[in-house]
C-alpha cells in the first residue's frame, strides 16, 4: 500500500511526458513540411541573436513595462521549475524535500523560489489589468475573439493557480515542520509561505497532511496539463523561440530573394548566342515548380516555424501603417492563419496517413488578396516582433504566386508595369517626352 503513490506518480509522469513528446512530434513533422532552406551560415551571429533576444529578452523590453514583467515571469518560470526535478524524484522515491541536505544552499534556492513566485503572481495579475481591465487596443483586434483571446487568460489563471499552489504547499509545509511531525523534517526559507502559515496554524496534523499532499499533487498535476497544454496554445514560444531566433533571416530587411528560375530565364534572353527555342531535356516524373506560395507545403520551414512560434502578442499589427489606416492587413493575423492551415493539414495526415486534398488552401481560404495587397513592405512588423517572426516574407511569398501564377495583380500594379515596359517609366507618357521638364522654367 505504501508504493501506491509512487506508482501512481510514475504513471502520472508517463503519460504527461508521453503525451507531450507525441505532439511534439507532430509539430516537427508539420514543420518539415515546408521547403528546404539553408539557415546554417553565420552560426556565430546567429548564437548571439538566440542568447540576446531569445533568452536575454533584448526587443521585450523596448516597450519596459510589458518588457520588464514579462522577464519576470519568464526567469520566475524557469528557475521555479528547478524544483520541479526534486518535486519528480520525491514523487518517484516516496521522500520529502530530497534535496535538504544541501542546507544553507537549500533554504536559499526556497527561499528564492518563493519570493520569485510572488513577483510572478504580481506580474501576471497586472498582464491581466492590462488585458482586461485597461484593455490595450492590440489585445482586442477582430482576430482576438474566441480560443486566441481566451487561451491569453487561460495562461494567467495557470500561472496564478501554480504559484498560489506552491506558496500554500509550503505554508502547510511549515506548520508541520513546528509540530515535528513524521517525514516533515525542518529544511527551506520561507519568506512569503511564512506569511500565509499562521493562517492554517490551529489545524489539526492529520488535516495539514491532507492539505499539503493535496497541494502537491495538484501542483505536479497542473504542471503537467500546463506542459501539454502548450501544444494547443500560444505560449509553444516557450519553446520555440529560442530555434525560432537562431535560425531568423539575417539578410538586411529590405532585401527580397530573387527567384532562380526567374533569374534564369533573363539571362536566356539576355544571352545572345542562347537559342530561345532551345528546350531542356523533358523528365516525366519532374514536378513542375510553383512560383510564390499558395499554401503551407511552398513556404520554407522556417517560416512554417514562424507560425508556431507566434506570440500573438500583436506588437507587429501595432506597428503596422496599413492596419493603424483601417486596412484589412494584420501581420498577427497572418501568422495565426498561417498556423490554423498548418495545423489542419496535420489533421489531415494523421487521419489519412497522408495528405489528401482537401480543396482549400492558405491563399483565399485563409488568407485573402485584400489583405495581401495591403501591405507596404516597410518591414516594421519584422522590425518590432520579440523574437524575429517575419510575416512579411509570406506575404511576398503569396504576392510573387498570385502574379506569376495567376496574373491577378491589382490593376493599378499592372498598369504601372505595362508604362514601364512600354515607355521605361511607371507613368503613362511617350518616351520622347519624359526630359521635358528640364525645358520648364
């Protein structure tokens, strides 16, 4: 009877870690969907743009106050979760506080916890005022309705609930550290579960034993909903943020790739002693290549990364001319479609086995050419992104399929092509004319 928990806590970590492994899974295979490119150059830049943005959290804090909260939560996180090691072998080995031997280093690693927990709790209860009460104006755009508005908050009350569970944990923990009860021997610093103890001080021992197995078990159970959870969430950033910036473009921002197979061509017909009826030798089983992008399999991986990574923290839209003047275009909105069309092509896989055609696709069922259209190419949104998403290579992606593909630019941008093939400027007048304004006076 007495290996019962232990049992049921290795169950426990089983089916957490399995679970959370075989999403994983998926998210690299939905991934590698995308077409090959090569990110490997530069491995230094790109080590220093992972440790400065990714774990330094260098963009966040150009807006301070989300910026300095938001590290907050984010080392509070992190570091908590050192306990969690000792929480797993306790829940393994049936001990309690496996690690108070270490002494000194032991009450300054609780103690440190516990303080960092309450500064998480503040935090996340002023992202909530913000989000909430004070109601940015990004948290609230059209795309923010449902499961992405909610799946914010349902962060927050995680977070809020974790960290209650934890401070209580202990404060029981140290009520039956006074009454020297058995297996609760006298190890950590307790600087703010202290406050909470007296609370609970008349209780009866085997009431405290029972409330404090209860807020173990419930914590442990939380962390591992909360682990899973991020499959399904936003905050898979967690994750991926940190492959996300190492392998970010670090071309200058408004170079645009050209296409090779484009490039190729203008150097056929500029080569004069190249046949222009020449053919290359036919290959029956060769796949004819898609100019630009329609849907998800003919973008590159790294950009399918993007849309997972995705924050939806809205500070690209934010920033965004063509949103800010009430155009259809919102960088975020991109990335979420980008994601929801990848994660129902998943769906389609693991039903089939492969990927059956389905009739839709990003471009028109996702995404529409207004919104497309919409955009400068200014780069703010690249620019402004915590951790290096780049929507606007997308939006060029699918730009570059609805031109050469299906010769459906907007008028205006056809008109101004045709003025320059036919008169060697993007205005509608003779060529002999176009030095008369050297004649004004």
């Amino acid at each position: 009877m007495q290996y019962i928990p232990n049992i049921l806590f290795a169950i426990l970590l089983i089916v957490g870690a399995g679970f959370f492994i075989k999403n994983i899974k998926k998210i690299i295979r939905n991934i590698k969907l995308g077409k090959s490119i090569d990110r490997t150059d530069n491995k230094s830049e790109r080590w220093r743009n992972m440790i400065n943005i990714a774990l330094g959290q260098s963009k966040m804090v150009r807006r301070p106050v989300a910026g300095i909260l938001h590290i907050i939560v984010y080392v509070g996180f992190i570091i908590i979760n050192i306990e969690v090691i000792e929480i797993i072998l306790d829940g393994l080995l049936g001990t309690h506080r496996l690690f108070a031997p270490l002494g000194g280093f032991y009450s300054f690693l609780i103690g440190s916890f516990e303080i960092l927990a309450f500064l998480v709790l503040v935090s996340v209860t002023i992202f909530w005022i913000r989000r909430m009460v004070v109601r940015i104006p990004r948290f609230w755009n059209k795309e923010m309705k449902g499961f992405p508005k909610n799946d914010a908050l349902y962060i927050l009350y995680f977070e809020m609930i974790l960290m209650s569970l934890f401070l209580l944990m202990n404060a029981f923990d140290i009520n039956l550290q006074n009454l020297e009860s058995p297996h609760y021997i006298k190890a950590g610093a307790f600087p703010i579960s202290q406050f909470i103890a007296p609370l609970f001080a008349g209780i009866a021992e085997g009431s405290l034993i029972i409330f404090e197995r209860t807020a173990w078990w419930i914590h442990i159970i939380g962390i591992f909903i909360f682990l899973n959870y991020l499959y399904y969430s936003k905050h898979l950033h967690i994750l991926l943020a940190f492959p996300n910036t190492f392998y970010a473009n670090l071309e200058l921002k408004g170079k645009f790739k050209n296409n090779s197979t484009v490039t190729e061509e203008v150097k056929l017909m500029l080569d004069p002693d190249a046949d222009p009826y020449a053919m290359p030798e036919e290959n029956p089983d060769a796949e004819i290549e898609k100019f630009g992008a329609s849907d998800v399999a003919d973008l590159n991986w790294v950009q399918l990364m993007n849309a997972y990574t995705c924050t939806e923290c809205g500070r690209c839209t934010s920033v965004c001319p063509a949103n800010l003047t009430g155009k259809e275009l919102s960088p975020r909105n991109i990335m979420m479609k980008t994601r929801d069309r990848l994660e129902e092509v998943g769906k389609n896989i693991d039903k089939n086995g492969e990927f059956k055609d389905d009739n839709k696709q990003l471009l028109n069922d996702y995404i529409t050419p207004e919104e497309l259209w919409a955009c400068t190419t200014c780069n703010a949104c690249v620019e402004e992104c915590p951790i290096n998403i780049d929507p606007l290579s997308i939006i060029m992606d699918m730009r570059q399929f609805l031109v050469m593909e299906q010769s459906a630019a907007p008028q205006e941008l056809n008109m101004m092509m045709t003025n320059i093939e036919n008169n060697g400027a993007p205005w509608q007048y003779n060529q002999m004319d176009r030095l008369n304004w050297k004649d004004e006076e």
